[in-house]
C-alpha cells in the first residue's frame, strides 16, 4: 500500500534557527496535508498542497509539494519555543490519511 | 478546540476484554476516521464512516470494528484485546463537501492493556 517516509526523526534546534522536515512517496500523491501535534494532544491541521510545484507561506513556515507530486517539505524560520512539537506529512486519498512516522522538533531557549 | 469529543480520556483493560470508545463529531461534519497511534509513531487509518456506512479500511483485522449513528457520532469497538492494541486512539471528523478534506482530531482515548 501507500507508504509516506519522513526525515529526520528528531531534530534539536537552539532558538532562532531554522528547522525543515521532508517528506518522500515512491508514488504520485494527488495532495498531501501537514498536521502538527503537541507534547500530549492531538493533531491540528496546517495546510493541505494539491499542484506540483506548489509553495505556500504560513507567517514563518513554508510548504512545498515537488514538481513530480512525490515528495514535500516544511521549513519553519527562525523557531520559536511555541514551535516545539511533532511534526506530520500525510497523503490524502478521499479524506483517508496516510501519515509519516513524523518529525520531532525540540528548540532550545 | 475543534469541537470533535472523545470519551473515554483514559482507559485501562486486561487482555481478551473488550472495549468501545466514543466520538461525536464537529457540527456539520458528516464524515467520522478513527486512527491507532501507538508511542512515537504517526497515527494509522483504522477505518472511515459516511452516512453511517464504512467506507474504506486500513489493515486492522476484524476485531476492530466501528459504528456510525444518524448524528453522525461513532464507536470503535476492539474484541479480543491483545497488548499491542495498547495507543492513543483518535477520532477525526470531516466533511466530504470540503475539497481540503481537512480531518478535525478530537484529544484522543488512551488504551492502555495489561
């Protein structure tokens, strides 16, 4: 079945730097959505890419979907302490979610 | 807060036991995923009710089963339990008229079985 592989597993960043997490398919993915959950809660949905090549902007955080649909990433400028949290690429197929094994993002004051 | 409730929060069973674990969805969501999230791992698809039908399934076997209600809530019912069966379990309601098809998650029911 569908598989998505995100990278890296963990990441410890000092205040103030930047942070990007990946996200590969071995397959064409018609969208993919990323979701950030919380130390203790649950996932909350960020953004959701649909067209190849497509480059979206969320105050300090930026998302891409490749040009082939097969990969994608989030980078996140100058972090913040609120920024602490697991991060996840999913593959949405008619609203079934098929989720990375997520990135983990510490940031140290 | 997305308005999707759980219940129960906690939840503690011995193997072989049965559980059943609730959601009510956000208002005008007709549209109910439940997902295991096992420690450190990214949440996995259960399965997926529409109009009180299961629509899609991920690979869990047939002791995980589900309900929707004409209010659009749900069950999850897991016979049988076994320890690996231990995570968080997550409701996620959605709208099929929404072309982001943005899943909103409830706070989860954690399993714990000994």
């Amino acid at each position: 079945g569908q598989q998505v592989m995100q990278i890296p597993q963990y990441q410890h960043v000092q205040e103030g730097e930047d942070f990007t997490t990946y996200c590969n398919s071995s397959t064409t993915l018609s969208n993919i959505q990323w979701y950030k959950q919380r130390p203790g809660g649950h996932p909350v949905f960020l953004i959701q890419l649909v067209k190849s090549g497509e480059v979206k902007k969320q105050k300090r955080l930026t998302f891409q979907f490749g040009e082939a649909k097969k990969n994608s990433s989030l980078h996140i400028t100058a972090t913040q302490t609120t920024d602490v949290g697991t991060y996840f690429c999913a593959a949405s197929n008619t609203g079934k979610l098929i989720f990375g094994q997520g990135t983990t993002l510490q940031v140290k004051p | 807060e997305t308005g999707v409730t759980q219940s129960p929060t906690h939840l503690i069973k011995t193997r072989g036991q049965q559980v059943t674990l609730r959601c009510s969805s956000q208002s005008g969501h007709n549209t109910v995923s439940w997902y295991q999230q096992a420690l450190g791992q990214g949440p996995q698809f259960i399965f997926q009710y529409y109009r009180e039908e299961e629509n899609g399934r991920g690979n869990f076997p047939p002791r995980f089963s589900g309900l929707q209600f004409p209010n659009y809530s749900s069950e999850l019912n897991v016979n049988a339990l076994e320890l690996d069966d231990s995570a968080l379990y997550l409701c996620a309601s959605s709208s099929y008229r929404d072309p982001a098809h943005e899943q909103f998650f409830g706070p989860g029911t954690r399993l714990t079985v000994l």
